[in-house]
C-alpha cells in the first residue's frame, strides 16, 4: 500500500477531499520524522510506537580495497507494533 493508496481508502471512509486527506497524510509523517529527530518517541495507542534506537560503533570491512573501517554510533528509526496489532497480524496469516 503506497501513500497515495492510503489517502483515496481514507478519504472514501471518511467522505473528506483527498486533498485535504493528504495534507493531512504528509502532516503526520512531517510530525513523526521530526519527532524522530529530536529523538522523542510518538505513542500511538492500539497501534504502536516509533522510536530512535542508537547502533553502536562497530568494525568492518572494505573487501574491494581490503581495508578496515570503523562505522560511527548513529541512531536509526524503528517502529514497534502494539500487541493487539501484532495479534491481528498473527492471526490473518494462513498457513
């Protein structure tokens, strides 16, 4: 599902304008991201969380020119589903 598939289910549900829908739309992420960056995470009950987790520095290879190199600490975005979302999940999947 793509942004664009996002905003026509939500305007089609909701009856409002995609235009408006998909202001709304880039808002949200817009608040998210930022939210991300100054390294506070956003809540969203019933659904999940999104959170900065910090990678540790770390050693590894340049096999092309054989040398070693040291990656940074840096933090990288990551969402995790609430229960009652990851129990839908679990349980839609057919074997």
């Amino acid at each position: 599902m793509t942004k664009a598939d996002i905003v026509n289910e939500v305007a089609k549900t909701t009856g409002l304008e995609k235009q408006n829908v998909q202001r709304v739309v880039e808002a949200f992420m817009e608040s998210v991201k930022d939210s991300i960056a100054k390294n506070e995470s956003v809540y969203l009950r019933g659904f999940g969380s999104f959170t900065a987790k910090v990678r540790a520095q770390k050693t590894a290879r340049n096999i092309s020119k054989k040398e070693t190199i040291i990656i940074p600490a840096h933090s990288i975005p990551a969402f995790k589903p609430s229960k009652t979302f990851l129990n839908l999940v679990k349980n839609s999947v057919t074997k």
